[in-house]
C-alpha cells in the first residue's frame, strides 16, 4: 500500500519481518529488540516540518508487573528475540496458580536481565522528538495497545491492572480459526521499562494518529482473510484507506474501522476487539491520515 497506493520510494520504507515466503530473514531484517528501536530511530531521524511518517507494528503483544511484586502492570511490544535471555524452562504454559520453577544456579545472570520487550512508552518518546508541524500515523496491530501521554484529551496512563486470560495453551491455538495476538509470560523479577523512561513521559508536539486494534482488556486477533492468515486489523485498515480513495480524515477511517470489526464478529465467533483512536493535543478527528 505504501510503495504502490501511496506512493512512497523504496529506500522511505524499512520492513522486518521474521519470515516471508518460507524462508528466514536477514538478520537485519529481523524484528529483534535491537532492530526495532534501530528502525524507530531511522524513521524519525532528520523529521522536518511537513514530513508525514507511518509506523505499523503487527505482531504479539505483552504485559508484565511495572516492577517487581507490583499489581500494576506495564504494556510491551513482542519483538522476536524476546525470550533470548531466559532459561527455556521458564516459558512453559503454566496454570497462574502454579509456582514457578526455583532457578538453577546458572541461570541466575540470565534471569535477572529480563525478556527483550519494547515498552509502549517508548512510541512516547518517539513522537516527543518530532517537531512541531510533522504528522505520524501509528497503527498498532497487537494486544494491550497501551500508548501513554499521546494527549490531554485521551491520555491514557502508562500502567493498568492486570488483565487475566486465565490458563491459555499454545500449542493447541494454531489450530483455532481466530488466534490471539498476546503473550503471556511468566513475570520475573526485573524492571523492563527504565525509571527515566516513566518519569520523563511527556505530550509529543507532532500530529500523532494512532490507531490501535483494541482496549487494552481485549485481545487482537489473526483470521482467516482472503486466503491467508493475517492481522485482523491490518487487513480492516487497508481496506478501509482503500474504501475512502487514500483520502480519508482519521475520523472517517475509525468509523469505518468500527463497522468492519463488528461485522467481522458476526462471522467469526471469538472476535472481539473493538478499535481505539489515539491523538495528541495538535490532531484533530478531521485531520486527513497518510
């Protein structure tokens, strides 16, 4: 859509993804932690005034404790090399009333530098370095789509209580017709998101559009579209750009965004993810997207 509808150049889009056409990527084309923050830190670089960025985000989600026996609970994006540093005994699905397993002495060093998640308050802080007068359009394809201090009018706060999924097994999900888009993880005692990252939150100067797949007690889902498995959400914003001519106000693309799901819950049975329009204190619902 970008290349071919909208446009953009080759060397203006930057894509990882952890596989196409069955076969691995390169390791720069892979959605590592490292990559990501890399490819945030290419979008913004040089941003001028005018400058219309767009940044998609279609994977796994993740919450996790703020800090450590806390009942508050952060949100993170997945990226692929997320379990990396943990002992693999770690990542068994376990019912929550279950005690983990006591760490062996080994592990003890890799426990204590945590999963490889990205915070949602780092697209915080991306926007805070766009200029004034620059636009960024977000669409966050994933669960717990929880991005803080976007704006006054719907700030959202950047911790929340725990959403229970109950005993969720994965091994049996890929068999399902709509498969969820979150990551339960066992929670350890380790801080993912750093001190001055919370504390210097603050309302981004640019156009921001965000639009993400569901609150943030609901879950994302993968369907069965047009002859493939994909993002449910990915797919309802293509369509619903491609309906309004690539003209479309962000208003205008969250109606047509509602109406999409809502009839895809009367297909699939398990859907319901409801889409969230965020916008910061410069954007407005009748501001044109893209």
């Amino acid at each position: 859509m970008l290349r071919h509808s909208l446009k953009f150049q080759e060397d203006q889009v930057r894509l990882l993804i952890d596989g196409e056409n069955g076969m691995p990527p390169k390791e720069a084309r892979r959605p590592t932690r490292t990559n990501i923050i890399a490819g945030l830190q290419w979008l913004i670089r040089g941003a001028q005034p005018g400058d219309s960025l767009f940044l998609l985000f279609s994977g796994f989600g993740a919450q996790h404790p703020k800090s450590p026996g806390s009942d508050e609970q952060e949100a993170f994006l997945v990226p692929s090399d997320f379990a990396v540093d943990v002992p693999p005994e770690l990542l068994t699905v376990i019912p929550e009333e279950t005690a983990l397993p006591a760490p062996r002495a080994r592990s003890q060093q890799s426990e204590s530098k945590g999963y490889r998640l990205l915070p949602f308050m780092e697209l915080n802080r991306l926007a805070a370095h766009l200029p004034a007068g620059s636009k960024l359009t977000m669409i966050l394809d994933c669960s717990y789509p929880v991005v803080p201090n976007l704006g006054p009018a719907n700030n959202l706060a950047p911790t929340f209580p725990k959403v229970s999924r109950g005993r969720v097994d994965y091994s049996k999900l890929h068999d399902f017709v709509s498969r969820p888009r979150f990551l339960e993880l066992p929670p350890l005692p380790v801080q993912h998101t750093p001190a001055l990252m919370q504390q210097s939150a603050t309302f981004p100067e640019c156009v921001v559009h965000c639009f993400a797949a569901c609150k943030a007690q609901e879950w994302d889902a993968e369907l069965p579209l047009e002859g493939t498995v994909q993002g449910t959400f990915s797919w309802a914003f293509t369509k619903a750009l491609a309906a309004g001519g690539f003209r479309s106000t962000a208003g205008e693309l969250q109606e047509v965004l509602l109406r999409r799901t809502a009839d895809l819950r009367q297909h699939f049975k398990g859907v319901g993810q409801t889409p969230v329009l965020l916008l910061s204190k410069a954007a407005s619902a009748d501001d044109s997207v893209v």
